[in-house]
C-alpha cells in the first residue's frame, strides 16, 4: 500500500502548482483572457474510492476530458467537472451564448482544449520530473453520470490501482469553476512517481 | 523527406481525406501538404513544402499557437478549438466572408518509436458553427424575451397598484430596464392638458446641471415633443439623430439610438412621453420597440390609475371634511345596513365607547323601547332601499338618552344596486320634550274648554226651560215680554257658543266624527236658518234664500252641515251693520252644489283673508261691532266642510264691501222619492197631549223648569230629586216618558234606567237621558244600559214637544 505522506503531499502539490501556472499562462495566451489556477488541493485514495471522493462535489451529469497517456509511466488522466460548471466554463471563455452542452460541440471543444492543456501540464511536470517521455493521446468529452465514468476507470485497470485527486479552481472574470483532476495509475506506475518525488525531495533539500 | 507513412493510406490522407493533412519536421518546416489543404486554403503543395511554417503562417507565432508545436515536438497532442480560436489557417481569398471555422488536432509524429515532427488535421465546421450561432441566434431571442416578460413582471407591481407617483415610478422604470435595453439615458414627460408644455417628471443619466434645459418643452420641441405633438412613437438611429436637428440635445449626450413612445390615455389623448436612449447602440430591435410599447401602456394606465385613485382618496377625503364639520351625526352604512363609518361628532356624543357602534353594534346604542320598530323598519329599508326616516333616542356617553331626528338615504350603483347608505341624525331632544310639553298643554287646553263648555251649560238648561215657562204664560206686560225675548235669543246664542267650543275642542282632539246618512240640503239650509233667524232678525238683516229645492241630496252629517250653515249666516248677521242684506243662494255645479252665502257688511281685508278660517282668527276691529264671539264659527265651518270633502272659499272686494262665503261639497244621491218631510214641529201646533212624565234630575232647578214646560203642555209630571226616588216613583206611577239626568247621586241614570227596563211595565216606556255629555261613547253607553233617546243640555223645547207628542220610538235626528 503505496501512502501518501505529509511530505510526499506537499512535494505533488508543489508540482501540480508549477504545471497549474504553466496551463495558466497557456490559457490565458490563448485566450486574451486572464485565467488564474488556484493552488491545488492533493489526495489520493484507491480506485475503488474514487467514486465516493469525488461524489460530494460532483454530482448528476458530468463533462470529462479523458486522455490516456503512456510511457514509463503509464495511466489515465482526467478532467472531471459537472454540468454546470463546465458550462459556466466555456462561456466564460468564449462568451458566447449557451446552448445545452449536448448540442453544443463547440463549448464540448472549449472544455476539451482546456482540458488538453491542464492536464498536458501537470503530466509534463511528472514527465520531466521521471526524465521520461511521456505521451498523449488526444483527449476526448464525454457526457455521463459520474458513476458510469468511475466504473469504466476501474473496470479499464488491469491491476490494482491508485487515484491522485486534484481540486482545480479556474478564476477568470470574476468569477470561478472548481473541476477535478483524476489521475489514474498502477502500482508501478505510482512507485515509480513516488520514488521520482522522493529523490526530487532529496534534491530540493540539498539544493 | 518523405511521409513516412504506408503508401495506401499516405495516398488517401493526401488525395481524398474530407480534411486538412500537413506534417512538419523537427524544425517545424512543412513536410507534406494535402490536396483538401491546396484547394481550401489556396497553397500548393510545391509553394509550401520545405518552408518554415510560421513563415508561411506569421500569425500562428501571434496567436501564440506555435506554443502548440513546440508541444507537439515535447509529445503532447493539443486540440485547436473553434470557440476559442476560429481558425489554425487562415485563408488568403481576399474575401471577408470567407472566414473559416477550422477546429484542428496537432500531434507528435512518432516513427518507431522515434519523435520526427508534428501532424495536423483540420476540420472545415463552418457549417457546424453556422448551425450553432443560428441556435445561439434563438436561444438569444428566448432568453431576452424572457428577461423582458421578467422585467414586466418586476415593474407590474409598482405600475399596478398605483401606489407610486410619477417621478418615482419613472426612475423605477429607468432603473429596472435600462439596463437590458442598454439604455443609460431615459426620459419621462408630463403633458399639461391646459398649457401643452411637457414637465420632466423623472429622468436617468442627465446630469443635474444639464436638466434645467429640458425641464419643459413646448410641443414640437426636440422628440419628445414631436411625440407629443403627433400622438406616434417615434424611433432614431444613429444616422437619424446626427442629421435630424430635432435630436440635437441627445446628441450632446452620445446618444446614438433613441426611443420614444406617448402614454396614451385609456381614455384618447396623450398624457406624456416615455423615451430611452443609448450610447451603446446603434439601434433599438424591433423587439425592444415593441417592449417599450407595452410599458409605456403600463406607465400610462398607472398614471391614470393614480389619477382616479387621487381623485378618490380626495374625494373621501372631502366627503370626511363635510361630514366632520356638520353639526349632526353622519354615517354611512354598507347596502346591508351595517355601519362602516361614523364622523366626529358621534364620539363627541357617545364617548370613546362609540367605537362600538361599527357593524351592527349601532343597536347597542338605541333606547330599548325604540329598538324594535327601529330594526324593523331598518331591516325593510335595506330589504326595498325606501328612504329610512324618524326619531329616535341615542345612548349618550353619561348614559343619558337623548332624541334625535334621523334621515338616511340610499346611494345607488349605476346597475340600481344600493352601494351604500347615508345618514345624518340630528339632536331634537329639547325639540322634542317641548312638543311633547306643547301637545300635553294644548290636550289640558282642550280638556279644560270641554269641561268649561259642559259646566257652563248645566245653568243653561233651568234658564232655557224656565224660559219656556215664562213664554207659555205670557204677562201681556209688553216690557216683560220683549226682555224675556231678549233673554231667550242670548241664552239659545251662548248654547250656541258652547256647541261650538265644544266642537273645536273635539276636532282639534280628533274626537269630533261624522254620522252620515242621507240628507236634503233643504232641510239642512231650512234648519239653519231657523238657527240663525233670531241673530238676523235681531240686527234687522233682510235674508234671500235662492235656489234651495228638494231635489239635492247629500251623504252628510246633518246636525254639522246645518252648523256650517248656521254659522256662515250667523256670521254673515254680525259682521253687518243693523238693516244689511243677506243672500244664501243654492247652485248645482259640476260634481256637486255650490252654497253661497252673501253680505253687505263690512267685507275683509285681502292680507286676513287667507287666514280667516284659523282659529281665533277674528278680524280685529270686528269686537268692537259684532258684540263678541271667540273666534271659531269659521274655523269650525272649514274643517266640518273638509270633513264632508268639500272645500269652503272666500272672497271679498275689501272692506265695507261685503264678504261672501262658497261652500262646495259633493252631491251623491239622488233624493229618495219615499222619504217623508221631517214633521214640522212647533209650539203653535203641537196642542196639548196628556201623558204621564216622570223627570229626575239632582239639579232642583233644572228639574223643576223642565216639569213646569211639560205641564205646560198639558203633561201629568212627577218631578224627583235622585235615582232612588225615580225608581220608586216609577214603580208607583208608570210613566210613559221618563227623562232622567245621568249623573245623579245614589242610583245613577244607566242604573235606573237599567232596573226600570227590567220590569215588565218598564219595558214599552221611553226613557231619555238628559246630560252635559254628548259624545259618541256617551251615547254608546246610554243606548247599552237601555235608553232610547240620549238627549244634550239644554234641550231644546221643540224636541221635548216632538217626543211628547210621538207615540212611538221613532223621533228622528235625536240619537
């Protein structure tokens, strides 16, 4: 059982931050707007957990940016946020007028490129960290209940696998969108982010 | 270099894939450009293979999109979204239409395993994005329209209830949906009906130093005005406001669409304008137009809902003005007869317990003995909507009760319904108490003449009887005779006088009724005369009775028609001077028959005539001539007249030319052709009849006189003193006449009367009660306890003669 310490905790968060204010300034270039990142809020739990950890702020129907990606270390990632939220989200961006998300492929768009862009930031961070290549899939929305999008993760993982949960809160105009960022990944996967994070720790000490 | 990619399908990506393909190396330089990419953007593969791609494309750097590469070459996919980006390439047509909507996907190109550049496709969803804003275009239209009826909502209450006034429902208007009409200027005119000038009533984003300028406009001037004037919306656009010079002053705010609209009135006319401006559009949507037209009807009808309102609350308020100043109660009542209102003055009656007096709780406060009537005639009042009127007595705050007048009328709703009652009760309690006090003194008044008239005609009964002994038995003495004669005509004048107080007094008690049956005015005219003949031949007066035939039948009451008479004649004899004329003429007119009696006297002045038949009413200077007389003769005449349903007129050429009275009454009958004359019955011809009389009277001296005049007529008399007596003197002598005064000690006359007539030699005597009482009831009881004839002192000689001379019953006109 791979546990995430106190120390290991604030070594992902210190991460996550970098790649949050890289996808900051990512977004905000590309969309003359400025978006701001708020510092992520870490946990990690079982996969079979994940449901009833993201259940008290997700609820109904959800839009997820799913991207698989693969290398060394290997797994799924995600952007999960609810209905609304990702509605509010994609006409703050563009401000155009909202239609339901279900007929609206190109506020679907908006969520998935920023999506893409999140989670291509935080998994760099990982990648650079490992000094692995790691690779991306292009992502795609999904609209679903939160359970089937859990079970279709644990039912996709081959061995026992863990799930890091990342709070996101998006700040742009006044206003703000909190989204989840689930990143999925193996034992072996996960022991080797964890032994990354403990020599990165043992580098920053010493630097 | 060339794509590495399997020939079949590099062959359908570059030749017939629905979608863009190009690849670049590391260096980002195009390495393959499909034939879809040559045709939609216009490049061809030869001019773009080998060049740098952000040479090709600068703005890609600008656009910050070559971020997207560089991730692309770090392994990273990234998406290019429509929304957020448009387009990765543009298209160099030269046409601005021609503004692609691409959504494009750049990858790492990665060859066995090894990162050798990008590739990216891009999807032409101009269409898609077309459909959408097409949507968007709808959802927009729904979503505004939304916000509108929202709007109205928000407004409906303040424009609604009426309960702002102008200026600040304005502002409320400006506040509530200048925003969503990205109004920041709005303007609200009042009309003046009598000058035509616009007042600003309320007004959004004109600074307070600028609004001194638009405060009034005169019609015509700048829109507003031109609004006013035409009674039509009118609508400018940016190009209309900078060349119409009308808009000179929104210009000078930059405003550069505008909207004016009238309040028209519900009922025709125009009560001001409505007009919003903005700075932020070019135009307002015929939308938005049609809006403000539905709110400035709304602004409108609040107006003049206002209007109606105001004019209400004033006149409530006036209406409490009036009723507060009056000095009587007022109230108004709901239609079924509760009270809803009541003004200052009750609680100044009833005290602070007068907040009681709401709903029903106004019978509290009426007297118990009045409540009953009070209810009910309230309760019809309310059930018909009759006018409900009378007295009443209130509960004071100390208790007290006092009389009121009250008048309550009903108002009506243009349908007929009672809407509500209003009433007004004045305090008549002093008013009251003194007619009550008034009414009590005129009944002892009354009282008190009955009994005077009654008491002073007991002494005329001996003096009328002695009189007929003294004429019987003639001295010869030529003085005595013509001082007894002078002594008979003033005792039968001063009989006279009391019937007539006596009348007066049962008239004005409303005792006095009349005993119609069917008469001769003949005979009435004939008896009068008799009546009047001494007065008239005792002031030498010539009397011309003309047209008085047997054929005129009247329904009267023939004691009181020959009283008229009697005293028309009587009158007309002491109001002329000695050796006068005097005229009685009978005419028949239509619907009845006109008695005229006429004089030569003195005549009367135009100014007393038309109060000649009040009581007392005596011509002044007439006391000093006629030798006396109370006043009444006429008064009486009128109202026995009245009584009959004739009318009785008088007419006069003024003084010293005479007078002449017209009695008009109906004629009913025809004269019934079997009837027999009354027996014409005098001293001279009665003769002497022996009977057996028995007189009992407790007066000796009336007693006594009237035994001398019966003797005189050859009658066997006994004479008693008391009811004893006249029984046991009955029982002794069986007479065949008895005369019995009533009011006798011990055995009074019914009780006599009463034990005679159940004897068996009692039961074929006539018995007479002789008595001061003549009244209906008087009679009634007379007849009860068995008499025959009830007979009123003094009695008149000539009746004593017809009832001695009569064998049987029949004396007509004595009961």
């Amino acid at each position: 059982m791979v546990i995430l310490s106190d120390e290991r905790r604030d070594a992902v968060t210190e991460l996550l931050n970098i790649g949050f204010g890289r996808a900051a300034a990512s977004l905000s270039a590309l969309t003359n707007a400025r978006v701001e990142l708020l510092v992520p809020e870490v946990q990690m739990c079982r996969i079979e957990e994940l449901g009833a950890v993201l259940r008290p702020h997700v609820s109904g129907e959800i839009a997820s940016v799913h991207q698989v990606f693969s290398g060394p270390v290997a797994g799924d990632a995600l952007l999960v946020l609810d209905r609304s939220s990702a509605e509010i989200l994609s006409q703050l961006l563009t401000d155009e007028i909202l239609l339901p998300l279900a007929v609206d492929i190109s506020a679907r768009e908006v969520i998935a490129e920023v999506g893409n862009i999140l989670l291509n930031a935080c998994l760099g961070v990982f990648g650079n960290l490992l000094h692995v290549q790691v690779t991306f899939a292009v992502p795609s929305v999904t609209l679903d209940a939160l359970e089937a999008v859990v079970s279709s993760l644990v039912i996709g993982s081959e061995e026992l696998s863990h799930a890091i949960v990342v709070h996101a809160e998006f700040r742009l105009k006044d206003s703000g969108v909190t989204g989840y960022l689930v990143m999925v990944l193996g034992v072996s996967s996960i022991e080797r982010l964890m032994a990354g994070i403990d020599t990165w720790m043992g580098e920053q000490q010493r630097s | 270099m060339s794509a590495p990619v399997p020939g079949m399908l590099a062959h359908w990506l570059t030749e017939c894939a629905d979608q863009g393909v190009f690849t670049t190396d590391l260096d980002l330089r195009v390495t393959s450009w499909n034939t879809w990419l040559e045709r939609y953007t216009g490049r061809s593969a030869d001019s773009v293979v080998g060049r740098p791609l952000v040479e090709l494309y600068p703005e890609l750097a600008e656009r910050h999109l070559d971020l997207l590469y560089r991730d692309a070459l770090g392994g990273h996919g990234s998406i290019v979204s429509t929304a957020l980006h448009r387009y990765l390439l543009p298209i160099e047509d030269g046409s601005p239409d021609s503004e692609p909507s691409q959504r494009a996907r750049i990858v790492p190109a990665i060859v066995n395993g090894e990162l050798v550049g990008t590739v990216t496709v891009i999807d032409d969803v101009s269409e898609r994005v077309a459909a959408e804003r097409q949507l968007r275009r709808q959802v927009l239209i729904e979503h505004e329209a939304r916000t509108r009826q929202a709007l109205l909502l928000k407004l409906t209450d303040a424009l609604l209830t009426g309960r702002h006034d102008e200026a600040s429902l304005g502002r409320l208007v400006f506040e509530t949906i200048g925003p969503a009409l990205d109004a920041d200027f709005g303007f609200n005119y009042r009309l003046d009906q009598t000058s035509r000038m616009l007042t600003l009533v309320a007004s959004i984003g004109v600074p307070p130093t600028l609004r001194d300028g638009v405060t009034q406009l005169a019609l015509d001037q700048a829109f507003c005005g031109a609004v006013a004037a035409s009674e039509q919306p009118l609508m400018a656009d940016t190009e209309c406001i900078n060349t119409d010079p009308r808009g000179k002053f929104v210009r000078s705010f930059g405003v550069s669409a505008y909207a004016c609209h009238p309040l028209r009135s519900p009922n025709g006319g125009v009560l001001g304008t409505l007009s919003f401006g903005s700075t932020r559009r070019g135009h307002f949507s015929d939308e938005d137009v049609a809006f403000l037209q539905t709110v400035s009807h709304f602004v409108a009808l609040a107006w003049e809902r206002r209007r109606v309102q105001e004019a209400l609350e004033s006149s409530e308020e006036r209406f409490r003005t009036v009723a507060n100043a009056a000095p009587a109660i007022v109230y108004v009542c709901s239609p079924g007869g509760e009270i809803t209102f009541v003004n200052e003055k009750w609680f100044e009656f009833a005290g602070p317990a007068g907040d009681a007096v709401f709903g029903n709780g106004w019978a509290g406060f009426i007297h118990p003995d009045d409540l009953g009537p009070v209810a009910a005639q309230w309760a019809h009042c309310c059930a018909t909507g009759e006018p409900f009127d009378g007295e009443v007595r209130y509960r004071r705050a100390d208790g007290a009760y006092r009389w009121h007048m009250f008048r309550v009328l009903p108002e009506r709703a243009t349908d007929g319904s009672i809407r509500a009652w209003y009433g007004c009760s004045v305090d008549a309690h002093e008013a009251k108490l003194a007619e009550e006090a008034l009414r009590a003194t005129a009944r002892q008044k009354d009282e008190f003449i009955a009994l005077l008239a009654h008491e002073l005609r007991n002494p005329l009964a001996p003096i009328r009887s002695s009189m007929g002994v003294m004429r019987a038995r003639s001295t010869g003495d030529e003085v005595v005779d013509r001082c007894r004669e002078i002594v008979d005509r003033q005792v039968a004048q001063m009989s006279r006088l009391l019937d007539d107080l006596l009348d007066v007094s049962r008239l004005s008690r409303g005792k006095l009724t009349l005993k119609p049956e069917t008469v001769r005015l003949s005979d009435v005219i004939e008896t009068a005369v008799e009546t009047a003949h001494p007065l008239i031949d005792g002031r030498g007066h010539t009397l011309h009775v003309v047209g008085s035939d047997r054929t005129i039948v009247l329904d009267a009451d023939k004691a009181r028609l020959t009283q008229v008479f009697a005293n028309l004649l009587n009158n007309a004899a002491k109001y002329t001077e000695p050796g006068g004329r005097i005229d009685l003429v009978v005419q028949r007119v239509e619907s009845g028959v006109n008695v005229t009696v006429r004089d030569t006297g003195m005549g009367i002045e135009a100014d007393l005539r038309p109060r000649i038949f009040e009581m007392f009413s005596q011509a002044r200077h007439a006391r000093d001539t006629s030798g006396g007389g109370l006043g009444i003769g006429l008064a009486l005449a009128q109202r026995l007249v009245e009584m009959h349903d004739g009318t009785i007129d008088v007419q006069s050429q003024g003084p010293g030319h005479g007078s002449e009275f017209i009695v008009h009454l109906p004629v009913t009958a025809v004269p019934h052709a079997t009837e027999s004359a009354r027996p014409q019955l005098s001293r001279e011809t009665a003769g002497l009849v022996r009977r057996r009389v028995l007189v009992a009277d407790d007066n000796a001296d009336a007693a006594d006189t009237l035994a001398m005049f019966l003797e005189d007529l050859g009658c066997d008399v006994r004479t008693v003193y008391d009811g004893n007596a006249a029984l046991a003197e009955a029982e002794r002598f069986r007479p065949e006449l008895m005369l019995l005064d009533l009011g006798m000690p011990g055995l009074n006359g019914q009780a006599v009367c009463h034990r005679v007539r159940g004897e068996s030699w009692g039961a074929d005597a006539v018995i007479v009660a002789i008595t001061g009482w003549g009244q209906e009831a008087d009679r009634r009881r007379t007849k009860i306890a068995g008499f025959d004839y009830h007979l009123v002192k003094p009695v008149e000689p000539d009746v004593l003669v017809q009832l001695v001379r009569s064998k049987h019953r029949e004396v007509s006109g004595l009961r």
